[in-house]
C-alpha cells in the first residue's frame, strides 16, 4: 500500500518583506499579506 502525504499547510507571508507571518497577523493585515500553500518538503532521495 501506498502511504499517504501529510496535507500541504497554508502559510502566510508579507508583501512588504517577504518574511512568514502568523495566521493571526494575516487576518488583521490582510491588504499586505499572501496566502500560499506549500507542501512539506520531501524526504533526499539516497
């Protein structure tokens, strides 16, 4: 069987600097701030 991927996260960043912010920030600051989502990052292939 396969094995399931962890769902992808919706992260928020800044317009303005580009730096991550929280959930909370991005509500009250939503003229400035992008949602993305981003998968978790894959296991190196050996």
């Amino acid at each position: 069987m396969s094995a399931k991927k962890p769902p992808a996260t919706p992260d928020y960043r800044s317009a303005k600097t580009g730096q991550f912010v929280t959930e909370s920030y991005a509500k009250r600051h939503p003229a400035t701030t992008v949602r993305e989502i981003n998968p978790p990052p894959s296991k190196p292939k050996k």
